[in-house]
C-alpha cells in the first residue's frame, strides 16, 4: 500500500506522490515565499510604463526588496525586484523627459 501516514497517530494521510512544493506553476501568478516589496516594486515597474510617476517608486522599492533578499536566504523575489527597478527608471526617464518638455514648452 503506498501512502504516507502520520507520524504521532498513524492515520493515513490524503494526497498522491506529487511533493508538497510541485505547485504546477501557481507561483507564478500568486507568489509564494516571495519578498513583498519585491512583489509591489514589479507592478509598480509595470504600471509606471503608462503612469510615469510611479516609477521612483519602484525603483527605491527594488533596491530595497533586492537588500531584504539579500539579508533573508529563505525568500525570492530578485526578478520581481529588478523587473521594478528596471522599467521603474524606464519610467523615471519618461517622467523626467516629460517635466523637461512641459517646462521648457
């Protein structure tokens, strides 16, 4: 009979051979074990591509999810950081280019 039992009762535990971290590609759309300023920093890279002024935003949130990720081993979240910081200073650019062009007329 294959199936795994609990240690302290010996009941028979439910679920198949699939291993508890074989999430089929769910962490992808719902990050798990992710550094959260990680996660905001990518979709305020995202969103700053169109509302300009989120870009700071993302890019000092990259830098500091990137510092936490360094700190802590045990969470993820690096290409969500640089994804912010990268399109976040995309976005900064556009900003600026626009503040330049509107003050200069």
């Amino acid at each position: 009979m294959s199936g795994r039992e609990c240690s302290s009762c010996g009941a028979r535990l439910a679920g198949g051979s699939t291993a508890p971290s074989d999430d089929g590609g769910l962490g992808y759309v719902i990050p798990m074990n992710v550094e959260p300023c990680s996660t905001i920093a990518g979709y305020l890279g995202l969103f700053s591509v169109v509302f300009v002024f989120l870009g700071p935003f993302a890019v000092i949130l990259g830098v500091w999810g990137l510092r936490r990720i360094a700190n802590d081993g045990r969470v993820k979240g690096k290409s969500r950081a640089w994804t912010g910081i990268v399109l976040g200073t995309i976005g900064t650019l556009l900003m600026l280019l626009i503040v330049y062009a509107v003050v200069t007329g």
